[in-house]
C-alpha cells in the first residue's frame, strides 16, 4: 500500500513537472510576443520606408530618371499589391525574379545603372542599401494582403521544385539543411520559436514578415539577406545576389506561404 501511494505521488508530481513546463515555455512566447508588439510602435522600418518611396519617385541614375514606369508583375507603376506576388516570371528578363532582382533590372533599363556592379555591392552600402530602401516601401504598400504567388509559367513552377530540392539539401560542416530548423513544428533555437516553412506558418509569420528591421544589428533586412544569413549558419558559402537558389527558395516558401497575411516591413530582435 505505502509503495502503490509513493507510485501515485511521483506520477502526480511528474504530472505537475510537465504542466510547469508547459506553463513556462507558454509564458516565454508570450513574453517574446509582447516584446515585440511593443517593438512595433516606431519600427524603425518606417525610416526605411520613406526612404524607399522618395528613390521611387526621384529621377537618378545615367538615364536621369525615375522608377515610377517600373513593371513589379501587375504593370508598370502598379505598386500596390504587387509584393505578394513574388517571386514570379517576367517575359522581358524571361527570369523567375524577386523583389529585389526586379527593382534592380528596373534600376537598369530605367535609369542606367549597372546590374553587376549592384550586386556586387555589400548589403547596407551604396545602391544596395538603395535596393533594400526600395524593397521595403514596395512591402509596405502590400502589408495586409495575402500572399497569391503565381504557378501558371513553366519557369515559376521550375523554380518552386528547386527550391524545394534546396530546402532540403544537406551539407557543410554541419551537415544542415534549411528543413533542418524549417521542416516541422515545435522547434526552437534561443527561445525563438522556428516556423514550419514546408507549409502556411500563418500571418505574419516567416516568409510574410521579411522584410525586417533587425534590433540586434540595427539593420534591415531583406530576404536576400535573409537567406544569406541562413546559409552562414548552415556555413554554406554565401549565394550571390540574386542567384537561383535564392529566388527558387523565395518561390518555395513564397508558394507555401499562400493565403498568409503580410506585415512586412516587421521588427525582428
């Protein structure tokens, strides 16, 4: 009797522990929740934002002109909803392009500048800093539409099956791939909780909240940097600007993350 009510109490107090737990880690995303619903009062993000309107309306460049004629996939200056929609296929570059690819091949047949010596340039510096300012205005005018990424073009439904190959890809010193911390629910790193990318995380969540504002490095962020940031810590080498991959895997999580909110430009820690 005195063994079978030790039995009972352990089981009772294993109980508890478990229910504890699960109280903490609750409280902890909470927490993570609050801070940064508090973060996005004054994001930073909005600097950004302005910036990127004014470049879009200023005349620069060889070509001394604006961006205003630029085709974001819904016709030329049509800006408003165009985000959610890319990546996807252009029949005058007869490229699978993001947004900022696309930004960039309107910077060179609008305005003159050039393409290679853009992407060569490192994130946060001279146009490139330009192209992130862009990118995040370009969001901005999305935030709170859905994402509808088109499939109808061979080249868009290519570009989604290599992304899913890369996704899943392993190598590197650590033998990582993206599904590695993207590739099912309930995972974590720095009590920072990993969405499932294979599917709809949900609004506002993963590919629906980049671009960002990084309070960490007082940066922002776009998915290009995103992803270069991603294949640091798998300690991948570094994909060029607007290679492939980076556009395949945009397509990947883009199409996954259909009917998801936007609420990019977002604050990220």
């Amino acid at each position: 009797m005195r063994t079978r009510t030790r039995t009972r109490t352990l089981i009772g107090l294993a109980v508890l522990a478990l229910c504890a737990g699960a109280q903490a880690q609750k409280s902890t995303a909470d927490g993570i929740a609050e801070y940064r619903k508090m973060l996005e009062d004054g994001n930073p993000a909005d600097l950004f934002e302005a910036k990127g309107e004014a470049l879009w309306k200023q005349k620069r460049g060889p070509k001394n002109a604006s961006l205003e004629k630029c085709d974001l996939g819904l016709g030329p200056g049509v800006v408003k909803g165009a985000f959610v929609t890319l990546p996807r296929y252009f029949p005058d570059t007869q490229k699978v392009q993001d947004l900022e690819t696309r930004l960039v091949s309107c910077m060179v047949t609008l305005q003159g500048f050039d393409a290679a010596e853009i992407a060569k340039t490192p994130f946060g510096r001279g146009e490139m800093a330009n192209v992130t300012a862009l990118a995040t205005w370009v969001a901005a005018e999305s935030r709170g539409m859905r994402f509808n990424l088109p499939q109808t073009n061979a080249a868009e439904r290519e570009s989604y099956e290599i992304g899913k190959r890369a996704f899943y890809f392993r190598g590197g010193t650590h033998d990582f791939s993206c599904a590695s911390c993207h590739g099912e629910s309930g995972k974590r790193i720095r009590l920072q909780d990993l969405p499932d990318l294979t599917k709809n995380p949900g609004d506002g969540i993963g590919f629906a909240a980049w671009p960002a504002y990084r309070v960490s490095n007082g940066q922002m962020w776009s998915m290009q940097l995103r992803l270069n940031d991603c294949f640091r810590q798998q300690r991948f080498p570094y994909p060029g600007f607007g290679s492939e991959v980076t556009i395949a895997l945009a397509t990947y999580m883009g199409v996954n993350a259909k009917g998801a909110e936007s609420i990019a430009p977002s604050i990220k820690r």
